[in-house]
C-alpha cells in the first residue's frame, strides 16, 4: 500500500481492491434485500399484533354490554 495518496499504487494493488470492491458492492446489495425482507416481515408481524389487540379490546367491550344488558343495568 501506498505510504501516502501521492505515491501510485501497484496494477496487482489495484486489481485486487478492485475485486474486493465489488465483492463488497455484491455483499451490500445481498444484505439490503435480507434487510429489506425482515423488515416486511416485522411489519406484518406488528399489523397482526395490532389486530389481535383491537379484537380482543372489542370481544371485551361486547361482553361487558352484553352482561350490563342482561343485568338490566
């Protein structure tokens, strides 16, 4: 490597932090859509928790209005 960032570099030197370069873009570009994919899959996760929340509050409600109606208030 180069002791400063005038002196040139060798064609071996840079062929090679060339290939690792692009391996690294590939490697990016195989995380992103990994990441890209788990955060689908949170955010499904969270609009199935928030239903099952909502339905259980609602199955509450309507059992206590059904018990308040039974009970004549």
């Amino acid at each position: 490597m180069p002791k400063d960032m005038l002196e040139p570099i060798q064609r071996w030197e840079f062929e090679a932090l060339k290939k690792d370069v692009e391996k690294l873009s590939l490697d990016k570009a195989a995380l992103k859509g990994e990441l890209d994919g788990f955060i689908k899959e949170r955010e499904k996760d969270r609009k199935l928790s928030l239903n099952v929340i909502s339905g259980a509050l609602a199955s509450l409600v309507v059992g206590i209005l059904t018990f308040l109606i039974t009970r004549g208030f």
